[in-house]
C-alpha cells in the first residue's frame, strides 16, 4: 500500500476554484454536506476561502461553520 501524504492547502484563486468546483457538483449530485442544491459557485468558493483562511489560523473551519 503507497504512503498517504497529507499536504497543507493554500487559498490561491486556483485551489479554491478546484474545490469549489468538486463543492458544487457534490451537492448537484445529491451529496449531503451542510449545502442545498443548486449551490452557487460564488458561494461554494466563499465556504473554501473563509475555510481556508480558518486552517490557516489553526482553527477548525467546520466547528466554527457550525456554530
């Protein structure tokens, strides 16, 4: 089995698009994660950013969404 590597994200314009991207098509495809469909592109990228910007701070991002 290959070694699993967990690398730090970073909250570059291109990283969040990608996330943002897989975001939506998640809840488009009936995936439950806290987002109602249709999920805007707009929204889902402003979750990654603020997400982003928490872990960067050593913050939990989902227990601070989830307040």
């Amino acid at each position: 089995m290959p070694e699993i590597e967990i690398k730090v994200l970073n909250a570059s314009p291109d990283i969040r698009a990608m996330l943002s991207e897989i975001l939506v098509e998640t809840v488009a495809n009936g995936g439950s994660v806290s987002f109602m469909h249709p999920l805007a592109s707009e929204v889902a990228d402003a979750f990654w950013e603020n997400s982003l910007a928490a872990a960067a701070r050593g913050a939990n991002p989902w227990r601070q969404r989830n307040r």
